[in-house]
C-alpha cells in the first residue's frame, strides 16, 4: 500500500501496512518477533466531517459509537483487542505508569481511574499500550531481553522534562532493564520546518540541554520566533538515557507536512481528531 506521505529525505523509514485501515509500523521493532505496535493514520474510519476518518479520541466531541468503532478497526489490524488496550491521560507530564493486567481496557471500553498519566510501561503479555498524537512526539521503547514495553507522550514539555529518559529509567527501576538492550523509537510527528515556537519555549530548552547541542535542536526563525526539532531533541535524550545510538529509529515523517493522511494540529486546529500509538507485547 503506498499512502503517498511524504518523507523528509525521501527514505522509508516506516513500514505502510494494513489494506482497507492503513497503519504505520517500525521495521527495527517488528524484527524483534515480540511485539505487536503501529501507528494510526486518518484513514479506514467511520467519523464524519472534520473528525474524518479514524479518528481516536472520545474527548473532541465525535460520536463515541464511531470512536470505539475505529478503535476497533485499527486494533483488529494491528492484532490487538479492544478490551486489551489501555490509554494514557495526557496533560504533558513526565509522569509514566506501570501499566498491569487489572488495567486492561482502561480508555477504551472502561473508565480510567488515574490522569496526568503521559508515558505507560508493562511487562504484562497481551496488554496494549495507547497514547494520543497530532503534531507531538511518540516514543517507543521494546526490550527484547527483559521483554519489556514502554509508550510515552512528548511534546515540547514533555521533552524539555526529558520523559523518554524518565521512560527508560522507570523501566529500569520496576523491571530490571539495561539502557543498553533497548531498542527505542520516534514516531511520526511535527517537523523542525514547521514547528514554531516562542522564545520562553526555547529558554526552556537552554535550560534542559547543553549549549553546544543548541544549534542542532533549535534556530532562530520569523519574528522572534524559533524553529524547533523535537526529533533531534528526543534522540539526544534517548542517547543520555544509556539507549545505544544503532538501537534508536528517527521518524522522517511530519504530521504538519503530510496532514492530508494524519492528523495534525498545527495544520488543522481543535477541530480535528486524534492519531494514536499503540504497542503491545505477544
């Protein structure tokens, strides 16, 4: 299936699967043999107006019969179940849980008894973890070794706490794992072309970074304003956390650039819905 996205560099970085509910996959994570994991786009839904097609969010106001419809949808493509899928409670924390079988369904089909919850961890088989997108950054994390799983939330806030750091050492502290046997990913998301920020989001990264990294992560732009590159930013933090830099992937794919496939805030406003990251253990 070619989707017609448009890749930074012209590389396929993601694997375009699915037939009639396309989905995004990394090669590097499907070659572990463990998982099961993709990444939604817009399309093979049954959301009308401007939550067409495969919208994944309950909260902007689309027919929650079509949401869990679509959720329903993309599971059966990727190979996970509804009643299996736990969803995070994003409000751009560094916050990350460990995520257990008693969890199973939470967001979905059940309610969820926890919030300010950006980043979900597990060791549990079976168990799919959920986060939501439209411009912000999803990590992934597979340790093939301790077979363990990690799905976090990043947008600029997230990633100037550096949540894919505290992702790794979460999964270290509860699981045993070792930096250097995990394998992490970035997801489809805001590129550095079309991410303007302003300069007080900018500080923020003086503050979380090294100054010689400054000049790879962000330049000044129009206005007073700054280009910013969450890729860039997420892989040094990936790096920082112990990850081995031939065990990371870097998405070349923008939600901004290609908003015609996936959603996209920057591109489309609050009247849009939501992409989502799943990732589950066989």
């Amino acid at each position: 299936m070619d989707l017609g996205l448009h890749y930074k560099d012209g590389r396929r970085i993601l694997r375009e699967a699915g037939t009639s509910v396309p989905f995004l996959e990394f090669p590097m994570l499907k070659a572990t043999g463990i998982v099961r994991h993709g990444f939604s786009t817009r399309l093979g839904g049954v959301s009308r107006g401007c939550f067409e097609s495969l919208n994944l969010s309950f909260d902007r106001g689309d027919s929650p019969d079509a949401v869990s419809e679509n959720f329903r949808r993309i599971g059966e493509a990727i190979g996970v179940r509804c009643e299996d899928m736990v969803l995070s409670r994003q409000t751009h924390t560094t916050n990350v849980r460990v995520v257990t079988e008693k969890d199973k369904g939470k967001g979905i089909v059940r309610k969820r008894g926890y919030r300010d919850v950006d980043g979900l961890i597990t060791d549990v088989p079976g168990v799919c973890l959920v986060t939501s997108f439209a411009d912000c950054v999803p990590l992934y994390f597979v340790d093939p070794v301790r077979r363990v799983i990690g799905l976090s939330h990043s947008g600029w806030r997230g990633t100037a706490g550096k949540i894919g750091k505290r992702t790794v050492e979460r999964m270290t502290q509860e699981f045993g794992c070792d930096p250097s046997d995990i394998l992490a990913a970035i997801g489809p998301s805001i590129c550095r072309d079309c991410y303007e920020v302003s300069a007080d989001v900018i500080e923020k990264f003086r503050e979380a970074f090294p100054e010689e990294s400054w000049s790879s992560l962000f330049c000044a732009g129009e206005k007073g304003k700054y280009q910013l590159d969450l890729w860039k930013a997420n892989e040094q933090i990936f790096r920082e956390a112990g990850i081995m830099p031939e065990h990371i992937a870097v998405t070349n794919l923008c939600t901004r650039c290609n908003s015609r496939v996936l959603y996209s805030h920057r591109a489309m406003g609050e009247k849009r819905g939501n992409l989502c990251a799943f990732l589950a253990l066989k």
